[in-house]
C-alpha cells in the first residue's frame, strides 16, 4: 500500500506553495483529488473549446459553401492607383466578400474607364483582386 502512496505521490504535481515537507498520508490523498478534479475541469473546458471551435469552422465552411455570407466585420482594403491614363484599383477581401469585386468594376465604369484587365488570387482566407483600367476620352 505504502508503494502505491509513494507512486500516486510522485504522478500529482506538488504546488511548492502548498507543500509544507511531508504529508500526512490522508492529506496526501486529498491533495491528489484535488489535483485530478482540477485536471478533469481543465479536459472539459478544452474539450468545450474544442466544440466551439469545430462549429465555428463548420459554420463557416457551410458560409461559404452556399455564397450567402456576409458580415459587417469583414475587412475589405481598397487602393486605387492612377498612372496617367491608367487606372489600378486593388482590392483585399476576405472570401464572404465576393461582392467587393463586382461593386467596384462598376464604380471604375461609371467613371467612364474602361477595364483592360481583371484577376484575383486566393491566398487562404484572403483574396487579392487586380483590376486595371484606361480612361476613356470623350470628344
């Protein structure tokens, strides 16, 4: 019994704080169940951060799946560059933000110019839109 005292001893992390030389055997004891009832508390709060985490990927994966997702926390960068006639308009989304891109290819229009070129990149969950554009010269 005693080597399964000494065992049980040597598993449950001590807190030098608390430790006051040797304990008694029962106090030993109550020490351990405390230490293994703080350990399941900490399984459960991880494994409830876990779930939240997993829903939340889920639900974004669904998001995105179906294209109807949209929030008003969504960072969008916009840049516009003018060279002369030319006009570059780049824009930083996130994937929700599909939108962005079609919103401002008809701002560069009514703005009578005319888009020569148009691409975007998808680098994990940020998208890169290109858009270059010349001015139209009326006479």
């Amino acid at each position: 019994m005693k080597c399964l005292y000494n065992q049980l001893s040597s598993i449950v992390h001590h807190d030098s704080s608390s430790s006051k030389g040797i304990l008694a055997m029962p106090d030993q004891l109550d020490e351990a169940t405390e230490y293994i009832k703080k350990l399941e508390q900490n399984v459960a709060d991880l494994k409830r951060k876990k779930d939240s985490l997993v829903n939340a990927d889920e639900n974004l994966n669904k998001c995105i799946s179906s294209k109807k997702c949209y929030t008003l926390n969504s960072p969008v960068q916009i840049e516009v560059h003018e060279k002369g006639n030319a006009v570059e308009v780049i824009l930083v989304t996130g994937l929700e933000c599909q939108f962005v891109f079609t919103e401002a290819i008809r701002i560069v229009h009514e703005e009578h110019t005319e888009v020569v070129n148009a691409s975007y990149s998808v680098v994990g969950s940020t998208v890169f839109h290109s858009i270059h554009a010349k001015v139209i010269k009326y006479i």
